[in-house]
C-alpha cells in the first residue's frame, strides 16, 4: 500500500516537528540560493523541484523574490499538486507552473531548460540506493553551470547516517558543498551542493528513481 502523503504533510504544522523544523532550514537556504546562484542576464533563475508535494518548500520564498524566479514544481500526488497550485494562485505567482507528473521518470524534464536551482526535498530517504546514485549523477544534466542543489535525507532509526553517503556522491559528481545542516537533536539532513563540475545536457531517459 502506498504511503498518505496528504497525511503525512501534517506533521509539518505540528509545533516542533522534524519536518517543521527542517522546512525552515531548506527555506533559509533556498533565500541563499536565490542571492548565488547563476541567472539569466536579466536576473531571472530558474528553479525545478522535484517532488515538491504541496510546495511549501519553495513558494513562500519565491514570492519574496519579486517574482525574478521562474519555477517548475513536479508532484505526482494530484491532490499535493492542487494545493501547490492554490497557493501559487493565491501568491500570485504566475511564473510557476505546478506539473502533476512523475519526478522519477526522466521523461518529465524533456521540455524543460536547465536549472539555476534544483530543490530535491523527501527524495533520496524514500528510494533504493542504487536510485539515489542514478539521481545525483543525473543532476548535472538538469543544471547550468555553478546551479545549486538543496536535498534532504533523515538521519535513520540507528546510528548510521546516510547523509554521508549522499555527500559523498555529490563530491564523486562533480559539485562542491556549500553547507550541510544536521543538528544532534534531530533526524533531518540538509545539504546544498554547487555544480562545479561539467554540465552534461544530453536528454535524460528511462527511469531516475522509484519511491519503495
């Protein structure tokens, strides 16, 4: 059965949460991003997140940004999808499109330019591992040069922690880390990687990962 992802959303609004308390975090880097990252001559950026369940991640801060951010959120959940697209609406932020779409299907990113910033947020604690190496190398072909990255991975339940792993994995990719945020009282991991290496914008195929 596949997980309530509505249902488990609801933990962001509980006072303390993990998830509360990891969504400032990502929030406060994203406003970094937005000042370092590369733009478009005319201060534009582009913005892709995959998985970007009901967008709270993304657009609370894009809406700061004087709408300079053109910004494409994939969610596959429709009724996810139907909330990010009120609040864009509501935000009036006509410069977002909201795709109800696979995030794992490389497919979804055919038509779609290149990055200036990547959110990648409650992706790699839910896939295979092998998944999550298919993903981070893959990352490079949907960013421009020096585009930034913002991923997410949970600490676990004993006292391994993958987090390490994925860093690792952005180093062996070609990016370099800008910071990583893993406070000792909580499970969350925040990371945010710039593309230092080469981009790669060859098409995407098959698949990049699928949720366990």
């Amino acid at each position: 059965m596949s997980r309530d992802w509505v249902g488990w959303h609801q933990e962001y609004d509980a006072k303390g949460s993990s998830l509360g308390r990891r969504l400032e975090v990502v929030q406060r880097d994203l406003r970094r991003a937005l000042g370092t990252s590369p733009s478009e001559p005319d201060g534009t950026r582009q913005l892709i997140s995959i998985c970007a369940g009901d967008g709270r991640d993304v657009l609370p801060v894009i809406a700061e940004h004087d709408r300079r951010v053109r910004a494409l959120l994939v969610e596959l959940d429709p009724a996810l999808a139907r909330r990010a697209r009120e609040t864009a609406d509501d935000l009036g932020l006509s410069r977002v499109e909201i795709r109800t779409a696979d995030a794992g299907d490389a497919g979804t990113y055919l038509d779609v330019r290149p990055a200036h910033i990547l959110v990648v947020c409650g992706v790699f604690g839910n896939i295979a591992d092998d998944d999550v190496r298919r993903t981070v190398a893959a990352l490079p072909t949907l960013l421009v040069a020096g585009g930034i990255v913002i991923w997410t991975r949970g600490r676990g339940d004993d006292a391994a922690d993958p987090s390490r792993w994925v860093r690792t994995l952005f180093a062996e990719h070609g990016f370099t880390e800008l910071s990583f945020t893993a406070p000792d009282d909580a499970r969350f991991r925040v990371g945010m990687h710039r593309l230092a290496g080469a981009v790669r914008h060859g098409a995407l195929s098959g698949r990049l990962f699928t949720f366990l």
